[in-house]
C-alpha cells in the first residue's frame, strides 16, 4: 500500500511539473515576441492574453518615458483611441436598457440642429457608420489647426456640420468618427450627465476598473508618454486637446483592466447579452449586402476563427485587442509609439496561444532575374488590381492607386510584408497562368489574382 501510495504521489509530481514546464516554455515563447518586436531602449508595448477570463500571459517591453528612462509595465496606462468606441456602444445599450433611448431613435430627438440633408439617420447609423455623416479627422486642415485648442461638445459639433453628408444614409459603411461623437452627445443629452461622468459611473466604478480614465490634463498615475516617429527620429507626439476625440477615442486603460472589461460585457455582466449579441453582428445595408462593422466593434477572420475586434490610433499611441469566441480568448495590445503596428503583436501572441504555424519571415537575397517574370498586375476583382514591380533592386506591392509598399523576398517565388502577417505566394495553375496567392492574417484560403 505504501509503494502504490509513493507511487502515485511521483506520478502526480511529474505531471505538475510536466504542466508547469509546459507553462514555463508558454510564457518564454510570448516573452520571445516580444523581444523580437520590441526594443528595450524605444517606446514599446504592453499586452495581455487570457482564456476564458484567466491570464494567460501580462507583459511588457520598451519605455514609457525616453526622456528619464522609465520602463513600460503591464499597469502602464495607455490612450486607447477607438477603442474607446466599443465603451460608448455599450453606454448607448445601457441607456436602452434603462428606456431612456432606443438605438431607432432618429439623431435629431436629441441633435436637433444637426444637419442630415433629409436623411432619417438613427442612433443605430451612428453606431454602424452607416450614417452618410463625413469623418471629421478627414479634415486636414482641422485636425492640423483646430484640434489642439480647447473647445466644447456643442462647438465641436457647430464644426463638424460644415461637412458635407458623404452618402445616403444606409447604403454602406464609411467610418466616422464624427458619429461617435454625435454619440457621446447623445449620451449626454440621454442621461443627463457628461460623458465621462457616465462611463466612469456606469462602466469603470462598477467593473472595478480602477486605472481607466477619460483623458484630460490631471495626474494619472502610471501614464506612459506617446510617441510618434518622424524622418528625424522618435519625438513626442503632438499634442490634442482631449475634447476633440471625445466618445470616439478620448479614453484611457490598461491591458488588465481591458481583460476586465471584455470579460463582463461578454459575460453579460454589464449589458444583457441580446445587448452584447446586437453589438458584434454585422449589419445589413439597404442593397442586402452585409457590413462586418457591429456597434463599436468589427467581426473579421484570423486564420480559421471568426474574431471580435478593433483598434485604435490618436497621437502617440496606437492599439489593438480581439476576442475569438470559439475559444475564449482575448487578446489585447497597447503602445505608445504611433508608427507600430500592434495587430502584427497581437496575432503573433494569438497564434502563440492557439497553436497556429506562423512562416519564418526570413529574407533571402533578391535575385532579380527570377524575380522579373512575377512583375506585371494581377486582377484581384473587378474593381481592383494589385502590381508588383522592381524598382532599384527592391520589390513594391500595389493595390490600385494605393500606396506602394515593399515586399521582401522568402523564396523563389515568396514574398512578405515587413511587420505585418502577410505574405504572397505567387504560382501557376493548370492552365499556365501566372496566379497571386494573397495571405492575410495567416489565412488558411488566400485570395487569388490573376496576371493580366
């Protein structure tokens, strides 16, 4: 008895250690990221990864401050930009809930003088940027000049309607920003107290969010400094005054309180999940046709699994964070350098935790004379075309009359986007044409082009 007993104590042993080694390589591999990412002495990074609401993995790499050598953490607090978007969604669901709006509602119950040009645009358009209303930071000469001088809702709003509607009102979906703040004054106007007053109470207070904020000028503890890079270098991101980003990026958080937040609104602890269901399902346009823009939240593919996303970029910060359903997880990244790309980071750490092969992007010296005969456009559809060409001694990718991006050999025949999960794969078919195999996001099917 005693031996079957030892016997099953160093069996039990085994397995946790087994279980703990396993973990211990997991949490090296999500580190390896982001050291192969990130460097240590730039503005960097801070994210998360959960399953089923437990943390997976919390980090952080590079400074919060160049300028006194002050590290990021996985507390540092970021400007989230429009991620702040899926926040105001879910303060309009709230209101609903509490019979103080209804997302049919026409604007102007609550925005009278707001002009439409004759279009029934509803609190729902807005949500779906399916409103025809122009984006206001589209506006060069504004977002240059005027978004740094304080201003008021009401003001902001005067402003805007000097845009033009943009389409009529259902019949696709053009993001606005404009929108989400006719929406954070509906909010206002619907609850009786400021946007911020509001998601602070009815959000951050109740979720216990503690290190969540509307931004403004007051000390916040743990804040990490923007960045944004210029030819010069790194400097410090130009300055906004807060106001202007308002319901459609003026918030602040951290990576663990984004896990904290997630993790209640899918759980219907903040919103009924009918509520939660409405915000993540595509919308249909006046055509039938379908947009996979939700309420402050977008449903795309990565690899095999449907996701819930959306990022965010204002000066010096940019972020991306995601959920897959089918497994549980939850994904969120957030920098303070305006010229990364977090949504490469955040599907690395994805396919760290889901087990999905990622390609070795590892370059190969350019021979040009093979790489000639894959010059030429190739039709993706019938409204678009993409073109690679060579160009003193580097390869460009070209959709339309998009910009040109470079796109570094791997292969004979391969090439990939640096920073990016994107590669292209060029092939012939049975019938000797010359196909694009296009991959995006790690995607099991590419799309195809062919040569013309």
């Amino acid at each position: 008895m005693k031996k079957l007993i030892l016997s099953i104590f160093l069996l039990s042993f085994s397995l946790s250690a087994s279980i703990a080694d396993a973990l211990t390589n997991r949490q090296k591999s999500y580190e390896n990221i982001l050291i192969a990412n990130v460097k240590a002495d730039e503005p960097g990074v801070s994210v998360i990864v959960s399953r089923k609401g437990k943390v997976l993995y919390r980090g952080a790499r590079g400074l919060a401050n160049l300028e006194h050598n002050i590290p990021l953490t996985a507390d540092s607090v970021f400007r989230l930009g429009s991620i702040t978007k899926q926040f105001t969604a879910a303060a309009i669901m709230i209101l609903q809930e509490q019979g103080k709006l209804s997302i049919r509602d026409n604007i102007h119950k609550y925005v009278p003088d707001f002009p439409t040009e004759d279009n029934d645009v509803t609190i729902e358009n807005l949500l779906t940027h399916t409103s025809g209303i122009a984006n206001y930071t589209d506006d060069e000469e504004l977002f240059a000049k005027e978004i740094q001088v304080p201003t008021t809702i009401d003001d902001m709003l005067v402003r805007f309607s000097k845009h033009p509607m943009q389409f009529k009102t259902g019949e696709e979906m053009r993001y606005s920003n404009t929108g989400y703040v006719l929406l954070g004054k509906i909010i206002e106007v619907a609850s009786g107290q400021s946007y911020a007053d509001f998601i602070e109470e009815n959000i951050f207070k109740k979720l216990g969010m503690q290190s969540s904020y509307y931004g403004s000028s007051k000390i916040i503890p743990n804040r990490a400094n923007g960045y944004d890079l210029t030819p010069n270098g790194v400097v410090n991101a130009m300055y906004i005054d807060m106001m202007w980003p308002h319901a459609a990026g003026a918030l602040l958080s951290t990576v663990s309180d984004l896990n904290v937040w997630f993790s209640a609104l899918r759980e219907g602890r903040l919103i009924s999940k009918k509520s939660y269901k409405m915000m993540t399902e595509p919308f249909k346009l006046n055509d039938g046709s379908i947009s996979s823009y939700g309420y402050g939240l977008g449903v795309r593919k990565f690899n095999k699994y449907d996701i819930i996303a959306h990022g965010g970029g204002i000066p010096g910060f940019v972020t991306d964070a995601f959920y897959v359903p089918s497994e549980d997880l939850y994904v969120a990244v957030l920098s303070n350098l305006s010229s990364r790309n977090p949504s490469f980071i955040s599907k690395l750490l994805a396919a760290e935790a889901l087990d999905i092969p990622v390609p070795k992007f590892e370059p190969i010296p350019l021979d040009e004379s093979k790489v000639k005969g894959f010059m030429g456009s190739y039709k993706v559809d019938a409204d678009s075309v993409r073109t690679l060409s060579l160009e003193n001694g580097k390869v460009f990718s070209q959709r339309n009359d998009g910009p040109k991006f470079e796109i570094t050999p791997m292969s004979e025949n391969s090439f990939y986007f640096e920073g990016a999960l994107i590669y292209i794969v060029i092939e012939q078919n049975e019938e000797g044409k010359q196909v694009m195999n296009f991959y995006n996001d790690l995607a099991l099917e590419p799309q195809k082009a062919i040569k013309i």
